[in-house]
C-alpha cells in the first residue's frame, strides 16, 4: 500500500483550519516540534547503536565514539541476551557476542560501563523480552559506582507488543509480559524519575515490511494499548506518560517520513488529551529517538549507503527528533567497524553544524505538500485505528495473527515491485556494475563465548549460593502473588543472580511464549 501522491500541491489540498492543526513549535498539538527553540536550543542527542563482543570490548568502543563527539550511549545485545538466556547456556552456543555485547549479569553491566560515569550519561538499552531485568542490571551497575540512581538518564526499549508482531525477541506469554511493563511504570517514577520506562517502537515494525502508514498506526495503537494498562492498573496518567518514548524508523522516501513524524506526534496528543484525560502537557508530548532504516542499505555497492543514510538522517532532523542513530555503511554485511561508525558520526555532526538545517524550527510548516501528506497518513492511520478496534484491540490482532499478516502482505508488495523493477533500488536492480568492490567488515572471534564462560563461571563459585536461592524464591513469590515483580527482581539482580536465571525463576510462575501458527 502506496500512498498515492499528485504531481503538485495548492491551498485547496489543504481542508480546514491549518492554523490550528500546525499550532505553534513547543505547543499543542505540537505539529511543529515537542519544543519552542527545537534544535536551536538543544541539539538532538547523537547516540549510535553499539555492541559487540564482549563487555569490555563493547566499552572500549563507548570510549571510542564518546572520544569523537557522541553524546548518548545506545546498547545493541546479543542475541542471547535479547532472549533472556546466559552465555554458557546450551542455546547461545556460536551466538555470544556476534550481533551485539553479550550481559549475563549486573557484573557485565558494571564492565561494559567501567570509567562511564552513568549520571553523566543517557543511555538506551534496545532489549524486550527481559527488558526489566537488564534495567535491573543498570541500576545495580549505577549503585556500584556510587551514583544516586535518582539521576540516572535513558530509556529501556521494553516494547513487547511490536516484538510479538514483527520482531520476535520474546519471553513471556503476553499479559505477564505486559505486567512487568506496568510494574515499570509503576516503580520508576518512584525511583529513576529522569528514566524512560518504554520506548514504543514503529523501528522494527517498519523493518519486517510495514508501510509507513503501518509503521504509523501499529505503534501508537501499541502505545494507546499500553496507557490502557497503566491506567487499568490504577496508575493516574500523568504519573507514567512523561516518561514514556517513542522510536521511528526513517526511510528513504523524504517527505512521507517526515510527514510521518509530524502526524505521529499530532495524534498521540490528540489521543493523550482528549481520549485518555491527561492534563500535564508533558503527557500530550511525543518524545522520540529515530534510526536510520537499516532495511534500506545494500550489500551491493555499499558506499552508496552513506548516501541514502545522510538523506534518512536529514528527514528525521526536518521531522524533529530528539535523538537518532545514523547506520554505519557496512550494517548490512556485519557490525560496523570503528571507521565506518566514525563516518556515520561524522553525518551526523556534519548535518548540525555545517547545513544549518539546525537555525529554523521546522522549515517544512506550511508547505502544502508536507501538510497535506501529514493530513493524509493521520487520516490512513485513524482508518487502521478503527479496524484495530473493530477487530478486538491489540492484544487480540496479535493473538490471531491480523498484524502479522498486514506486515508480511506489504513485505512481499514491496518486494514484488523491487524485482519487477517497478520501484528502483539503485545498485540493485538499477545502475548495476560488474566492478562492485566488497569493503572491510568486522570480524568477531570466539574468544567472547569462552572468556564469558569462564566470568560466569567464577561468578558462581564467589557469590552467595545461598542468597541467590532465597532471591530467587522471593521473586517467584512476588509474580505467583501478583506483586510488582522490581523489587524483588532487582534484589537477584544485586545478588548476582544472572539474567537467565532470573527468567527462569518467573518463567516457572508464567510459562514461555509460543507463537501460534498464521500462514
């Protein structure tokens, strides 16, 4: 599904009072950005995703990109880790450390961030499934350096509703997993005031085949679900909606991607205010962090990728991001190497301060076609709204497959039109050449798998045997009574308990999830 766009625009594409649809920047519905000054008054945060290896070796690259002008840290896991399973674990075997840093334990945690003082840092954990946990991590890891966790500054991905749509990386049937969700909600404000407890994510939506009006309309019904709960669960809505997050993905086609974010943040006010009685205009506010489509770079002719990502990186910027990783030239083939981040930073720094894309806020506010294309995908998305609801809810669309199989239909459209040729992917099925030379990738050895073995090894052996038996029945006691499961959750962690038995002990209480077969 294609948004069908004319070859000009005038006035008359634009319908009603478009004074009141644009509002001023920092006001709402804040069309025009979350702030008044935008990026006049604060650059976005730089924060490119990272992890690799070992915890140590994953430090070593913090220290590299914080050294050349990063100003957020952002944590990519590996596999392992994103399924909540430890490195030595039969299941992580051949994977530790390969797509991103492995964590098995708040020890981990403390090295991957040695000499990073965490109140001087935001950092964003992209994890799900045991998002909570590797929360629990941090916070143990900011205790050990004697940091008041009070000041801790970041966001924890915890976004399960899209990984049952479109990613995959799950643990937890889906209303426990929705649980540990509302747990967070619950006790972070309480505790991490400045942390964001969810980053509702459209990225990896985007990523498996969704169009952006999917992209659009899946996310903000995931994060309408999840203010549902919190406000189920007797949680006033200013109390949590601050300090919830949002993540889009950016792809190529310029103007929709803007227009995208614009109208994201139109209707998650709209919605916010009028719907759900919010009355902090915090609450009204779409914060977001925006990344680069990785779906979009080539394995052919890959230097053509630095390209496509300058453009992606522009967009986000026009739409008004207050965060963004910019993709690294060779992400398609494998991690990327320190000079490859580097000239993905660099597009970054080069956009702030040599375009002067940075002096205006939001340029684009009242160009006919930007607004009429913003009016256009709010219009397709309270469309989708309504099959959404006419179907039962999210929950619902997920358990009988509804997303999964809108996903997966506009997968294979897009790729049907790449290899008719009907839509051009240069260097791909267009401007073709036979001299297409490979470029360096990133290598990571095995030394990762046995040196984090070894660690956990000798972890077990110098912990509290003891201790981390009666944590662990203690937490399992918390999810059997239906408490909230973070304190009892973040005592394991300071326990020393590791991730997979923490996952464990509340996977006894909740079962595993299996995804029931769609097609």
């Amino acid at each position: 599904m294609t948004i069908e766009k004319k070859p000009v625009y005038a006035p008359e594409d634009l319908t009603g009072d478009l004074a009141e649809r644009l509002g001023e920047p920092g006001r709402y519905p804040f069309t025009r950005g979350i702030h008044q000054t935008m990026h006049r008054g604060r650059l976005w945060t730089m924060r490119q995703f990272s992890g690799f290896g070992s915890a140590a070796d994953t430090n070593e690259r913090y220290h590299f990109l914080l050294e050349r002008g990063q100003t957020g840290l952002s944590v990519a896991f590996d596999f392992p880790t994103l399924m909540g399973y430890d490195s030595d674990h039969a299941r992580a075997e051949g994977e530790v450390g390969k797509c991103g840093v492995a964590i098995s334990s708040a020890v981990d945690m403390e090295d991957l961030f040695r000499g990073i003082p965490l109140d001087q840092v935001s950092t964003s954990m992209t994890i799900n499934g045991p998002a909570a946990i590797l929360f629990c991590f941090y916070v143990v890891a900011a205790e050990r350096q004697g940091v008041d966790v009070a000041k801790l500054r970041g966001t924890v991905q915890n976004d399960i509703l899209k990984e049952y749509m479109a990613q995959h990386a799950w643990v937890y049937p889906v209303e426990p997993a929705l649980k540990v969700i509302v747990d967070m909600f619950e006790w972070c404000p309480r505790h991490t005031p400045q942390w964001n407890t969810i980053s509702i994510s459209g990225y990896h939506i985007r990523e498996a085949g969704a169009t952006a009006a999917q992209e659009l309309a899946f996310t903000l019904a995931n994060g309408f679900t999840y203010v549902e709960r919190g406000i189920a669960r007797g949680l006033d809505v200013d109390s949590f909606a601050p300090r919830l997050s949002f993540f889009w993905d950016i792809h190529n086609d310029f103007f929709e991607e803007i227009a995208k974010l614009r109208a994201a943040r139109r209707i998650w006010a709209r919605h916010m205010r009028e719907k759900y009685g919010a009355k902090n205009a915090r609450s009204w506010m779409m914060r977001f962090h925006s990344q680069t489509a990785g779906v979009t770079l080539t394995a052919q002719q890959p230097h053509n990728n630095i390209v496509r990502v300058a453009y992606q990186a522009l967009a986000a910027v026009l739409g008004g991001t207050q965060s963004l990783h910019t993709n690294s030239l060779d992400e398609t083939l494998a991690l990327p190497t320190e000079q490859a981040v580097q000239v993905a930073l660099r597009t970054q720094q080069i956009l702030a301060h040599e375009t002067g894309v940075a002096d205006v806020v939001d340029p684009l506010g009242g160009s006919y076609y930007v607004e009429a294309l913003t009016d256009q995908l709010e219009r397709e998305a309270d469309a989708l709204f309504a099959e959404i609801q006419s179907g039962g809810g999210v929950v619902k669309g997920i358990e009988n497959g509804w997303f999964q199989r809108q996903i997966a239909r506009s997968a294979a459209e897009f790729q049907r039109q790449a290899e008719a040729g009907d839509r051009v992917i240069v260097g791909v099925n267009e401007y073709v050449t036979a001299d297409d030379h490979p470029v360096e990738i990133l290598k990571i050895s095995n030394d990762a798998e046995a040196s984090q073995r070894q660690r956990l090894a000798q972890l077990r052996q110098r912990r509290d045997a003891g201790l981390v038996e009666r944590r662990l029945a203690a937490l399992r006691a918390a999810a059997e009574h239906d408490e909230n499961v973070l304190p009892a959750m973040l005592d394991c962690a300071r326990a020393d308990c590791t991730l997979y038995e923490i996952r464990h002990a509340l996977e006894r209480v909740w079962g595993a999830y299996r995804e029931p077969v769609f097609f």
